[in-house]
C-alpha cells in the first residue's frame, strides 16, 4: 500500500491500477484468513447445528480464498 502511495503519478498508469488491485486482494485475503481463524477457534464450542452451519461457512470462505490465490 505504501508503495502505492509513494508512486509519483506520472508513473504508467496500468501499473499503478494492479498495483491497487494487488492491494486489494491482499487485504479480502488476509480478511478471510482471519474469519477463518476466528471460526476455527470457537468451533468446538458450538452445537452440532452451529458447528454444521460454521463447516459450510468455512467450506465457502475456503474456496473464496482459493480463488483468490488463483488469481494472482
């Protein structure tokens, strides 16, 4: 982001806009991973229908974050 932030404009513009775009991902990444975490902690603490529904919650964001990854 920084880097971003200190480019001068006069720089190529498609490279600043995957540049923002970079950014971007990493932060919806680092996002999930951490609602990943956060589900992967309480789970064990949850009844079995919140667990379920905590499974597809995880399942889901998974594959939010492989596509993601693929995307690179």
């Amino acid at each position: 982001m920084s880097q971003l932030l200190l480019t001068p404009p006069s720089e190529d513009t498609d490279q600043l806009i995957r540049m923002a775009q970079d950014c971007l991902a990493t932060i919806r990444r680092k996002r999930i991973e951490d609602k990943l975490q956060a589900i992967m902690h309480q789970i064990n603490t949850l009844s079995s229908g919140q667990k379920q529904a905590a499974l597809d919650e995880v399942q889901a964001l998974s594959a939010q974050l492989k596509r993601l990854k693929s995307n690179r």
